[in-house]
C-alpha cells in the first residue's frame, strides 16, 4: 500500500520568493516519486521523478526534489519563483517505474507579484 | 518524445448519451495506460488500468458497464461513458507508462472535460 501527504493545499509566495512544496510518502516498497504540475483544464506535466541514485532531483523549469528515506519526504523546491509558476502541483508515489501511482491531494500555488 | 494525445478536450453531451473519449499515444507504443477522474479542486482518482489486448482492470467503487475502456492497439485506449448522468461531470484525464521506452514513468493526456446536461 503507498499514500502520499501533501502538506499545505495552498501556498502563496512573492515573485522571487523560494518556493517550497511539502509531499510526505508511505510505500512498502522502494518508491518511484514524481512532481507533476496542472495548469486549468490540462493535463499532468511531469516536473520531475525519482527512481534510484542520485537523492537530489533536478527537474524542468528550475525546480528540484530530494528524496529523503529517513523523512519520507520528497519536498519541491525552487530558489526563485516566477509569476508563471501559479499553479496546481501534484506529487505522486508509485512501486514501480510505471504501475498505479497514487497522487496527493495536490497544492495551490499562487505567486503575488 | 513520448506524446499522449486525448480527444475531445471538451464535450458536452445530454443526459442518457453516451460519449467516447479517444487517448492515443503519438510516437510510442503504449502497453498500459491509466484512466483518471479528477473533480473540481481535487486529486486524480484512478478509475481503471487497461493493458492492450486484455480487459482493463478497475479500481473498487468504479461501474464497469457506465464506463467501458477498450485497449485494442498498442496506440489507442478509449474509455465510453455509457448513459452519461449529469453526476458523471468531470475532468477524465488518461496516462500511459512508458515502460519499453527509453524513458521512465508516465506521460499524461491533456484532459477531457464532460459536461452532462
């Protein structure tokens, strides 16, 4: 069984701001962990994953992850936040590279200028 | 690389209609592919994962015969909400794994929004 917790549905920062997005994980099994980002009515892009290696995750658009087993957390980050950025992040958990991936509730990004 | 392409990106249909939502995977074959719903201001729900050439597998509390999801080819899954009901509005969004490809994970459609009326 696999649960995911983001904490904090909504988050509100400046433009500029560091940008720091919460997602605790719960897996039996080795995790696959993914961010992903909504714009309205669109689908999923994925920002980043993690599978095995290297903890620290660098994605698309300036953002990364670290995957900490000890926290069981997988928390997105960016230095500097961009009004392009508001938007809907979703982090998910799989137990394999592409199985069922189950997604937490998802957090609200809005970016103030 | 790795485009999932899903068709229509909005439909609306009348109550006791069925409508068809087509995911295509453009520039890969698809073995797995993942139906979601997502409701206003929520997370993905997974209704159903279909395998080509076998029949999809569905998540518990999920009416197999409402929502019928075909996988014949390694590029095309469709799922068909049969007597569409105005409590079937929703976001349905597809996924399909990239497993075979040189990529890991998932690739995600762009959406269907369903209106019933």
């Amino acid at each position: 069984a696999q649960s995911v917790t983001q904490l904090g549905s909504h988050v509100s920062v400046s433009e500029g701001a560091l940008v720091l997005l919460r997602c605790n994980y719960s897996s039996s099994v080795p995790p696959y962990l993914f961010w992903y980002v909504q714009y309205p009515n669109q689908g999923l892009q994925l920002l980043l994953k993690y599978t095995t290696g290297a903890t620290l995750v660098k994605g698309i658009n300036g953002f990364e992850a670290e995957f900490k087993k000890s926290e069981t957390s997988f928390h997105l980050t960016k230095p500097s936040a961009h009004m392009s950025d508001a938007a809907e992040y979703f982090c998910a958990v799989s137990d394999t590279n592409a199985g069922k991936s189950t997604f937490g509730d998802g957090t609200t990004l809005t970016v103030k200028p | 690389g790795a485009v999932v392409s899903q068709h229509p990106s909005r439909v609306i249909c009348k109550s006791g209609t069925s409508v068809k939502i087509e995911c295509r995977s453009l520039d890969f074959q698809a073995t797995t592919m993942f139906w979601y719903r997502q409701f206003p201001k929520q997370s993905l729900m997974l209704m159903a994962t279909s395998n080509e050439g076998s029949k999809a597998t569905y998540e518990q509390g999920v009416e197999k015969d409402k929502f019928l999801i075909n996988h014949a080819s390694l590029t095309l899954s469709t799922l068909t909400v049969t007597s569409a009901h105005p409590e079937d509005s929703s976001f349905y969004i597809c996924s399909a794994s990239l497993t075979g490809t040189t990529n890991y994970g998932y690739t995600f459609g762009s959406g269907t929004r369903l209106t019933v009326v």
